[in-house]
C-alpha cells in the first residue's frame, strides 16, 4: 500500500495542482501475452489514473498513465504528446520487492471515447493495448477502463 501511495504521489506531484483534469477508473486486463505470466493475467483488475496532455484541459502539453494495484505500480508517461497509438511512452515500475525499474514501452492501440477530452468530460472509456507493460520485456497486454473525472478542490 506504501508503494502505491508512493506511485501515486509522484505522479500527482509531478502535475501542478491547480485547474488539472485527472480520470481515475478501473481497469481489467483482457489479454496478456505469455512473457507477462505468472505476475500479470487476463482478468487483472487494477486504479488506474488518466491526466491527459491538453491546455484546454489546465493540463500541460505532457501526458500521463498511472496503473496502480495494492503490491506495485506503473507510471507511464508520453512527454510532449498525448497518448495514441503508434507511439512510445516512457515506463516506470515499483514493485511489491521495493524494486524499481524504467522501460520504453509501445502503444500498439489507444481507443478513447471520447476521443478528445473536454473541460465538460466527466468520464472516459478506453481500450489500449500496450508493449512492455510493468518494464517487462515482450509482455502486451490489452486493457479495457472505465475512468470518472477526479473532483478539483
């Protein structure tokens, strides 16, 4: 729980707090490629959050990923850009062994809806399927999420 909450911090910290629009939802792993196994499967759930890279948004031109269980979690992010598919992000990992780990990852689909976010967005759904989840070598997998708009204040 400390190296969620850890994860958690980072990532928050690293976006100023003012006027930001973060998604949180949940996740589920719907497929996971064998170098994935025995740590992430298919039906996998997990907090995910979602600030994507966009002024209109009070957000900055970086976009951000978070997957977040209660033994470990991952950061992704795609600096200068939002996410999409055909793109690579930069990963970083913490896991239950207090471990850390940092690895370029690809995202091979990237299906929101919307599609673009608005100040008068207050949910999101997405499908993505991404390389080299967790910093693991050859593991892909494909999440579906359903995320609500983070509260301000």
């Amino acid at each position: 729980m400390r190296i969620t909450a850890a994860l958690l911090f980072l990532v928050l910290a690293s976006v100023p707090a003012t006027a930001d629009t973060v998604w949180v939802g949940n996740s589920f792993i719907t497929s996971a490629s064998a170098a994935c196994a025995p740590n992430i499967q298919v039906n996998d759930t997990a907090r995910t959050l979602f600030r994507p890279a966009g002024a209109d948004l009070g957000n900055s031109g970086d976009s951000y990923f978070a997957y977040i269980t209660s033994r470990s979690s991952y950061g992704m992010t795609v600096p200068g850009n939002s996410f999409h598919s055909g793109i690579n992000y930069a990963g970083q990992s913490v896991s239950s062994h207090l471990s850390l780990a940092s690895k370029a990852g690809g995202i091979t689909q990237w299906v929101l809806n919307p599609a673009v976010p608005t100040t008068g967005t207050t949910s999101l759904t997405l499908t993505t399927s991404l390389a080299n989840f967790f910093a693991i070598n050859g593991c892909t997998v494909t999440l579906v999420v359903a995320m609500q708009e983070l509260p301000q204040g």
